[in-house]
C-alpha cells in the first residue's frame, strides 16, 4: 500500500509541471514601438501619405504610411539598431538612426524638404524632311521653383528660351534647326540636354532630336524617308512586331505580327518585315482612296499606299516599265544579276526580300518562302493589288 500511494503522489507532481511550462511570458511584449510625425519644412503643416520605412542592413523591415495628421506608428519591433526613413513625392527623402528598445516607443519626427521636379512634354522631336522648327514644354510637378539650362549635342540646333526658373507655370521651349551645310539623304540623330536645379542634386534630362526620318515610337526604330515629287515615302521596308515562324502562321490577337524569310532573323533586319495583307493593315478594310487614310502597321502619322498613291509614283517615274529601275538599288549585294536597269535615283532603295505563300486558316498554315534576291513584293492598301519588283522589271497586280 505505500508504494502505490507513493507512485500516485509522483504522478500528480509530474502533472502539475506539465502544466505550468504552458504558462509562458509574450514575447511581443518585449518588442518595441516607433512613432512620431512628418512635417513640411516650410509651411510646419503634416505631410499626409509619407512613406516610413524600417531598414536593418539594407533591407527594408517593414513599412507604412502617415495619414491625416501626419502622423505614423510601427508595432512590435525586435529591438535591435535600425535606420528609418521618410519619403514623398516631390520632397527629399530624410533618413534617421532608430533604436529600439524591450518594451518602450521610441518618437522620431521628421522634417521634408519640398524639391523641384520638372516635367518635359516629350522625349523626343522628329522634324522629318521639312519641318525645321517644333515646340516643346517644361513644368515643374515639384514643391520648390525649378531651374533650367539646355544645351544642345550641334552648333545648328538652337532652342528658345535657352534657361529658365519655374514655380508653377509653364515654359514653351521652341527648338530650330538650321539645315544649312546638311544632307537630306543622311539620318541625324542628335540631342537636347536640360540640366535642372533647385533641389538636393541636379537632374538631367535628354530629348532625341531625329532628322530626315521618320521615328518609330513603338520600338524607337528610325528609317529613312526620300521625297519623290509631290510624295513623301519611307527608304526603309518596315521591320516591327513579333516574329511567328512561318510554319504556324498569323493570328489576328492584337499583337503585330510578321514572318522573317526562311525563319532567320537577319533577314528581316536586312529586308523589313514580311506580312500577311490583313496584318498588315491591321484587318481595316481595302482603302482605295486618291489619299489612303488607313495606317495600318505604319508609324503614327504614316499610312499604308493605295493602288491610286502607287500610280501617282509610276507615273511620276514615267510609267511602270522604267518605274522599276529609278526605285530598285543599285548593285548586286542583295540583288541577283544583272539588276537590269536599277540606278535608285530616287533613293528609294528598293529591296528583294522575297514573299512568303501557302494556305489553309490563319494559325494552321504550311508557309514558304520564295524568291528572295529576285522579287520584292509591297502590299497596298487596295485589293487585290501587289507591286512587284523584279530583277528585270516591274510588274503592278
């Protein structure tokens, strides 16, 4: 009987310990808290939408906002040594050492600066052939007045004003190109530099001045453009969108698609892009207008020829039997011989890319390429009608 009531007894001890070790002291108590207030250097007024951040060895720990008051409060924070830092737009970012300590709330307020950002209308200017003056505008979204100094990459571009200071109104920059001395056949690729002051460092700026081409925004791709009597054509066959191999074919999915000849893409990059009718002219219906309207696949401000356009070409050449020649390039780098005729005296550069042919439904096709060196081939937006051009002649379908 003792040694029953002995293991009973030792039994019971063994429960009440196990019980006790549940009972165990938050450890989120002995975090630490951070608050404090953002505040604007000027006006003293709170700065609603700051952001604070927490970072411990470049890593941001955690992060929140101010609100109305300009106020903020980050919980339960292992106690360790941090930096914190506040940020908006259009003011400095202002950074603080911040340690935490078992159980307190440490307060650390902050005072931002408002800075000057200034806002440009645009990246670029393309003054194609004839333009030789355009206009763009310099803002500032900033909370501090903005100066300004633009210089420019050519003694013949000048801009107007060339400095400025800005608080909230608007300057128009106005930017004029001299051609004297230039070539009309040669693409020039220059820039203007806008230098702004006012705030912590200064901000640099760039605009891409483009002449004698036309500047494609989609891809920033710029070819060549030549006028040939009344008309303004681009010297370059067009090479934009994705290329589908030609054993898929196209699919109208919104995307611009185009074949490369046999699959490789260096053709493209030397031949332009080779393109389904309807893709290329973004299935818009047939135009056959004296002046096309549709664009197409062309660059903004470009649009695809019609039948009547192509004529007004060949006629100005002195028909389609001597057309072909005045267009095609000269030599036979990508031509095959003889290259009959050709004297590219239009500068239009003319080239055999070849065609690509097959049938069946979009996305089901078996397509080929052919006669590549021997034939280039250009849509119009007319149907049913090509402008082939061959070794020997030109031929109008």
């Amino acid at each position: 009987m003792i040694t029953r009531k002995y293991l009973l007894f030792f039994a019971f001890i063994i429960c009440v310990i196990f019980l006790s070790s549940c009972i165990t002291l938050d450890p989120i108590a002995l975090h630490g808290d951070i608050k404090g207030s953002v505040t604007d250097a000027e006006t003293s007024e709170p700065i609603q939408g700051a952001t604070i951040e927490l970072i411990q060895s470049n890593i941001t720990t955690d992060t929140t906002s101010t609100g109305n008051d300009g106020t903020y409060l980050l919980k339960n924070i292992i106690p360790e040594d941090y930096e914190i830092q506040a940020s908006k737009f259009a003011y400095g970012t202002s950074s603080k050492d911040a340690k935490v300590d078992q159980a307190e709330t440490s307060k650390i307020d902050f005072t931002l600066s408002g800075v000057p950002i200034p806002n440009i209308s645009i990246t670029y200017l393309d003054f194609g052939l004839d333009l030789t003056s355009l206009r763009f505008t310099i803002s500032n979204i900033g909370k501090r007045k903005l100066s300004y100094v633009i210089n420019t990459s050519q003694d013949w571009i000048s801009v107007y004003p060339f400095s400025g200071e800005i608080i909230s109104e608007t300057d128009t920059i106005t930017v004029t190109i001299n051609k004297t001395g230039l070539s009309d056949s040669i693409i020039y690729k220059q820039k203007v530099e806008i230098t702004s002051t006012g705030g912590p460092s200064p901000l640099q700026d760039t605009i891409g001045v483009y002449l004698n081409g036309v500047l494609d925004a989609r891809d920033l791709r710029d070819y060549k453009i030549v006028r040939i009597g009344t008309q303004t054509w681009m010297a370059e066959n067009l090479d934009v969108g994705e290329q589908v191999e030609t054993f898929y074919g196209g699919l109208n999915n919104g995307i611009i698609e185009k074949y490369c000849y046999h699959d490789e893409q260096i053709n493209c990059e030397i031949y332009g892009g080779i393109y389904d009718w309807e893709e290329a002219m973004q299935y818009n219906p047939s135009d056959s207008g004296t002046n096309g309207t549709t664009r197409g696949i062309c660059p903004e401000g470009w649009h695809m020829p019609t039948k009547k356009e192509w004529q007004t070409l060949l006629d100005y050449l002195g028909g389609n039997q001597s057309a072909g020649g005045k267009l095609k390039e000269t030599g036979t780098m990508n031509w095959s011989s003889p290259n009959t005729a050709a004297t590219n005296e239009t500068g239009f550069k003319a080239l055999p890319g070849g065609y690509v042919e097959g049938t069946g439904l979009a996305g089901t096709d078996v397509l080929w390429s052919y006669e590549i060196n021997s034939t280039g081939t250009f849509w119009t937006a007319t149907i049913p009608s090509l402008q082939v051009f061959e070794s020997s002649s030109l031929q109008v379908t």
